[in-house]
C-alpha cells in the first residue's frame, strides 16, 4: 500500500512538472506591468488574452486625450495603480510584477535594470502589420495561450486578405495623410515613409504623396505651399487627443487650400477614432485600412458597412456584446459615412 501511495506521489509530481513545462511562463507570471511609452498599444494586445484583467496589475497610464479604453474592458482596472511612462526601474520593483511588458523600443533603457532585479520581460515592436503577427505569436507563448494567438492572427490574416482582394485592380489614388500638430494654426505633419499610417495609406490602395518628403524617425513638418503642391485627390487627418472630424472641417476650410483636388471633391477625412485613433499601430489598425479603402474605393465595399466589422472586431478581439459596444464605441465613432 506504501509502495503504491509513493507510486502515485510521483506520477503526481510529475504530471505537475510537465504541465509546467507545457504552459511554461503562464504559472509563473501571474502578476503583469505594462509600462513604457506607446504602452497602449502594448496594453491593447495584451488585453486581446481573456484572462489579461485579472493578470495585469499596473499600467503605465492608458489615455491619449479621448478615455481610457481598458476601463471598458477590465471592471477592476480604476483600482490599479497607473505609472508614470518615463518611470524608473525601482517603480516597477515595488509593484513586484513577475513580468514586465514593453514597446522594443524600451529596452535599452530598462532591460538590464530589470534583469538585475531578476524580473522577466517581454517586448513588441507592434509597428507594421508583420510585426502585429510575430508579436502576437510571442504574447501567446508568453502567456500559455497559443490557441488564443492562432486566432487572432488567423482573424487578423482573413481580414487583411479580404481588403488586399478588393482593392488589388483599383485604380490608386494620391493621398495625404496629415496629424493635427496645431490645426488653428496650419500646422500639420506627415508620417515617416516606414510607419503604419503610410503603410495603411498602399494597402487601401493610395499613394502616399508625401513619399521620400520624411525619412526620419518622426512626424514631420509641413507647410500649406508644400501641401498645395502635392494637390492630393484626398486627404485624412489624424487628432490623437481631440475631434479628428473637427480638424478635418479646419483643414478644409483653410483658404490657402481650397483650390485642392480634395477639398473640393469633399474627400477630407478625419481618421476615424474611439477612445483611440484607427491609424495608429494599435490592435485597431485593421479597422483603419478597411475604412480608408472604403473611402477611397466605396464601390469596393459597399457590402461592409464599416459599423458593422467594428462591431465584429470588437466582439472577435475583446469579447465585446453588442449593448456594450453601442454604449462605449459607438457613440465616438460618429457618423462613419462622411
């Protein structure tokens, strides 16, 4: 009987040590801080997991100037401390996390630190839509929950291929895509030619006009002549912190542009937003394409009404029901027909 007590034992043992070896980090890093810059982005991929409420502890701050998005999604998430982005290694210490999440981009400037103090870390690059898959891909690894990533990326993947299919023969275009720096004022930017915005722009089939006009690592200033000049046949401008629409009316209205192929076809477009602007390399960036090459081609989607794949990512990506969707979401996307 003793014999056969201590047979079990083990077999107990070790079914617990390759269970641990099969969801890896998922036992160990209960406890999650998303820190650093841009952490909303990584913020949003994180919370793409369904246990990633009840595991992240922390976030380094989760509004761009429109909400806090994660408060829709984690009931609990007003009672978590919010960091300062810029904070220091010892900060991150005493919220004792078992693992820190971060842009690439912090690495640098953290990473050693960290690992001295023996905290894990993960980070993503989420700057273009091929690393949205490879991030995702290590989010699922990291968080024991590789059934979870495959579907997203799957969704991702049919969704970027059903935009792809129908733009692939339309005629392209030349588009403006501009940041609101200080609109009362006529002052706008331009991505640089790497980034998602300009990306976004090929794949709904436009031509970035601005082309080599910023190759550096930033927004980029741009003034009215050089604007004028480009005469781009529509034009999108982006607001991170206010009424993207409004922006829009403003450039529009400006004088020194109204001669613009687009301003006087009406194609001047403010990106769409709800607690975060579609354009940016946030999960919602897929929304941002299908909606731009639905208003640079509406022939070519007039069979996906724009509310509805918003409806459907939010349901796909986050679990959202439709009540809450049409009590959080909607409301801020206004009318995205114009």
């Amino acid at each position: 009987m003793k014999t056969l007590k201590l047979r079990k034992a083990a077999k107990t043992a070790f079914l617990a040590i390759i269970l641990f070896a099969v969801s890896g980090t998922a036992i160990a890093q209960q406890r999650l801080v998303l820190g650093g810059k841009a952490v909303i982005m990584v913020a949003d991929a994180v919370y793409l997991f369904p246990d990633a409420g009840q595991r992240v502890i922390a976030v380094a701050g989760a509004d761009q100037g429109l909400g806090v998005f994660l408060a829709v999604l984690d009931g609990s998430f007003a009672k978590k401390p919010v960091i300062d982005r810029s904070a220091g290694v010892e900060v991150y210490a005493s919220l004792k996390p078992d693992a820190v999440i971060m842009k690439s981009s912090m690495k640098k400037s953290m990473g050693a630190s960290l690992d001295a103090l023996g905290i894990k870390q993960l980070y993503l690059n989420l700057e273009t839509p091929e690393d949205y898959t490879a991030d995702i891909k290590a989010l699922g690894e990291f968080l024991g929950q590789k059934v979870r990533a495959a579907e997203i990326v799957s969704w991702y993947g049919e969704a970027l291929a059903d935009t792809a299919a129908r733009v692939k023969k339309a005629s392209r275009p030349r588009v403006l895509l501009v940041q609101a720096a200080s609109p009362t004022e006529g002052v706008w930017e331009v991505p640089p030619v790497s980034w998602m915005q300009t990306r976004l722009v090929e794949m709904a089939g436009g031509v970035p006009v601005w082309g080599g006009a910023n190759p550096g690592s930033g927004w980029a200033k741009i003034n009215v002549e050089q604007i004028a000049a480009w005469n781009p046949d529509a034009v999108f401008v982006v607001d991170y912190h206010d009424n993207a629409r409004d922006s829009a009316r403003i450039f529009a209205s400006d004088a020194r542009l109204s001669h613009l192929s687009a301003v006087k076809k009406g194609l001047v477009f403010g990106f769409a937003q709800d607690f975060y602007s579609w354009d940016q390399p946030d999960t919602r960036w897929i929304l941002g394409l299908e909606w731009m090459a639905g208003k640079l081609h509406p022939e070519l989607f007039a069979d996906r009404p724009i509310l509805e794949s918003a409806r459907g990512f939010f349901r796909a990506m986050y679990g959202m029901d439709t009540a809450v969707f049409d009590a959080t979401i909607e409301p801020r996307l206004g009318d995205l027909t114009r």
